[in-house]
C-alpha cells in the first residue's frame, strides 16, 4: 500500500485531443494521444473547481495501476496481432511446394506428397493458434471495462 499524499498535492493533468476535446486526467497524454496544455494541483484552481478536481484525484487513488493494465492488455493485443500476421504471411508463403513435396508421374503430371499436406496443415494450425490467442487477449482487454 502506498502512502496517502495531501488532497492538495494531488496533481491533475489538461490536455487537449487531437479532435479538441480538453481532457482533466491522472495521467498526462502519450505521445501523439495529446497536447498538454498544464498541470494542475488543487490548490491552483477556484474553489468552484475543487470537488470536479478532486473526483479526478479520488478516481486515480489507486495510482497508475488501471493505466498500467490498460498498456499491460493494449501490449498483448498488439504481440497477438503481430503473432497472427506472421503466421498469415507463413502460411501464405508456404503454399508453394518445397522440394521433394511433389512426386512426378509417367504420365508428365505431378502428384503432391503427404509431406506438402503435413506442412500445410502445421501452418493453418499455427494461423488458429494465433487466432485464438488474438481472441484472449481482446476479451481480457475487453473485461477490464467489463463490456
């Protein structure tokens, strides 16, 4: 547990979205989120302003932990994705036969062997494999705003 800080020292940021909505939060912008416009504490603003500041600060009273669970879930989203792209692009990659993966017939036709098929299917597995994983991560994202 962390130590309490004076209502007072709690800091809150402004700052502006790309789309001009001014955002009060914990946590100033990330990069290309937003522009920050200052940073407050409740002890710099009217006193008409200091219970709206002061449900900001209550808000983040568990510190960056949301904030972090946030990134923690984004990250694994964005690893799953990657995961997904790269076993796509194998799998489409793989489509050509290898050497030694199409047998030639007498009669100038070519069969392919069970090896082609093998390795065909080890692809599309990894594909659903990452799939799934893809759909675990959205839905443990998804639970964090319990929708």
């Amino acid at each position: 547990m962390g130590i309490a800080r004076p209502a007072f020292a709690v800091v809150v940021y402004e700052w502006r979205e790309p789309s001009g909505v001014v955002v009060y939060s914990q946590w100033p912008p990330h990069p290309g989120e937003g522009v920050l416009l200052r940073t407050l504490t409740l002890a710099d603003v009217p006193a008409a302003q200091r219970s709206t500041l002061a449900r900001i600060a209550a808000a983040g009273a568990a510190g960056d932990e949301p904030r972090r669970a946030w990134e923690r879930a984004d990250a694994r989203v964005a690893a799953a994705l990657e995961r997904l792209r790269a076993a796509e692009r194998a799998l489409r990659a793989g489509q050509e036969p290898l050497p030694g993966e199409r047998r030639h017939l007498v009669n100038g036709h070519s069969r392919l062997t069970r090896a082609y098929f093998d390795r065909i299917a080890a692809l599309e597995a990894a594909v659903a494999r990452a799939r799934a994983e893809l759909r675990a991560a959205y839905s443990a994202r998804d639970a964090l705003t319990g929708s």
